[in-house]
C-alpha cells in the first residue's frame, strides 16, 4: 500500500492515516504493526535494511494487538486531539499534554547526542529499535511543531468527512483542504449539485403554474 504524506509534518501525517475521526467506522490506513513499519519505511523513519530487520527480529509481534502496535494508536489519537484542537484555536485539553509529555519523556531516554561527520546531530540509541523508535520519531516531531512558530499554521481540512491535519504554508495562510484535486473538488461538486437542486426547487412551482394554465386553456 502507498501511503499518503500531505500533512508537511511527521506526526500530522501520522494522525492522516486515520481518515475521517469520528466516523462510525473509521478508514484507517494502518491495521497492523506491520502496516506501521511500512508506513515508517516510506515516511523515512526506517531504511530498507531496518524496516527487513525489524519483520524478521519483531516477527509475530507485529501483529494487531501487539504491545507496541496499540501503544502507537494511542499516540496517533493523542497526537489527533491535540493539533486538531490547535487547529481550530482552542488548547489541548491538560490530560492529553500530560499524557504526550510522558511519550516525549520515553523518547528522549532514548536519543543521544552524536558526532556525524563534523558536526552534532541528535540519533537514537544503538538499542533503540523496533516499534518503539517510530512512536519516539512521531513524539519528537509533535514536540518539535509543537514548540515552533508554525503553531499558528495547523490547519483541518474543511472536507465534511475528511479530518486530515496540515501545515499551511501557503503564502496567504488560506489553504483550507488537505488536497484541492480530493477533498476541495468533492466539496465543488457538492456545491454544484446543492445549487442545481435548489434552482430545480424554485423552477418547480413556475412549471406546475404554466401546466396549470395549460390545462386551463385545453379544458
Ligand atoms: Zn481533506
């Protein structure tokens, strides 16, 4: 499967796998934790060699109840509450930044500073590996846009069932759908037909009142 990178952020992205929050039957792109680790791979979180390492060392434990699958759906709705809060706003409510404070805690218990080439970058732990780094990545990008100055620029897609997160980076900050070809041409079309029926509601009575006269005039 291909996944879909439009958010211009890791963890808004992350959220994007779930398409419409609060459907009744949700579309959800990741079912399993092997589902998740090919998201990483084509996010870049993993290498080719990582992600083949990490199905042959997780194996069975990628399952979808596995420990790390289900601790990762919950960072994804967390990380969902939270931007699309911001989005409209309004605060994350205080339980879900304590909650995405303790994900941010594990994740840094796990990043080092390391010399790359001549310069400082910071990199996972050796042992930092499986599941477990995804989630970290996902954590660290929340924070990061959390703390940025792109704050005011989360947007919610304004497609009636698409909940699709981003950053607006248009120049004029007015970007309102996730994708203009998907969800603003759907919302066209919708308009179209809505103008359509209602100008077919307003043609109906001068219509009735013309084949009245016309009955009239025959009888
Ligand atoms: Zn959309």
């Amino acid at each position: 499967m291909q996944f879909e990178f439009i958010a211009g952020n890791l963890a808004l992205d992350f959220a994007n796998t779930v398409h419409d929050y609060g459907a009744s039957v949700s579309e959800d792109d990741l079912k399993s934790g092997s589902e998740l680790v090919r998201w990483a791979r084509q996010a870049g979180l993993l290498s080719e060699r990582e992600s083949q390492e990490l199905y042959r060392q997780a194996g069975a434990n990628l399952g979808p109840a596995a420990t790390g699958f289900q601790r990762s759906l919950r960072l994804r709705r967390l990380v969902y509450e939270v931007f699309s809060d911001l989005s409209h706003g309004g605060r994350p409510r205080p339980g879900a930044l304590a909650a995405l404070n303790s994900y941010f805690k594990q994740a840094m218990a796990a990043v080092s500073i390391q010399r790359v080439r001549d310069r400082y970058e910071l990199g996972w732990e050796e042992n930092a590996f499986g599941l477990d780094r995804v989630l970290w990545a996902v954590t660290r990008s929340a924070m990061d846009l959390l703390t940025s100055e792109r704050l005011g620029r989360i947007r919610q897609c304004a497609g009636d069932t698409c909940t699709w997160l981003f950053l607006d980076t248009s120049r004029n900050g007015m970007r309102r759908w996730c994708d203009m070809e998907a969800c603003g041409n759907r919302a066209k079309v919708r308009r179209f037909r809505q103008r359509v029926k209602t100008e077919a509601r307003h043609a109906r009575p001068r219509l009735e009142r013309g084949d009245a006269r016309r009955r009239a005039r025959e009888t």
